[in-house]
C-alpha cells in the first residue's frame, strides 16, 4: 500500500503529464516549427517533476536568473519525434 505522501508525488506526476500533454507540448512544437531551439516557460505546477519529464524526453532544462521561469532546449531533430 502506498502511503501518503507516494500517493501524493504520483498524482502530481499525472498533473505534469496533462500540463506537458494539454499545453506545453504544443507550445514546443509551434516554437520548433519557428526554428526556435529554446522556450521560456513559466506558471508551470512543479519545476522538479516537469523538469524530470522533459529530460526523460530528450529535452535539456535551465533556471532562468528569474525565479518563476524555466529555459527548456533541444535540437532540432529531438522536438519533433
């Protein structure tokens, strides 16, 4: 049995993958399709987990010296498969 606080990271794991799903990922693919290789993000729900995800996926993630937004890269090739 899982306990509290496994049960809560799982849930906030699903959030993220609707947040990547639902928005960002057409967010990444409209700025590839710009020839774009970077994309400020912010108001995004957890910067460890959507990190984790987006470099599970090949992307490289940054800090901005802004405290509420992230720098995500890739290459060319990585953003559309």
């Amino acid at each position: 049995m899982m306990s509290d606080a496994e049960h809560l990271t799982d849930i906030a794991r699903q959030s993220v993958k609707v947040f990547y799903e639902r928005k960002l990922k057409g967010a990444l693919e409209e700025a590839a399709s710009k020839g774009w290789t970077g994309y400020n993000l912010h108001k995004y729900p957890s910067f460890k987990l959507l990190e984790e995800l987006l470099v599970s996926k090949g992307f490289t993630v940054e800090a901005s010296p802004y405290p509420v937004y992230m720098i995500i890269r890739w290459h060319k090739k990585e953003v559309t498969e």
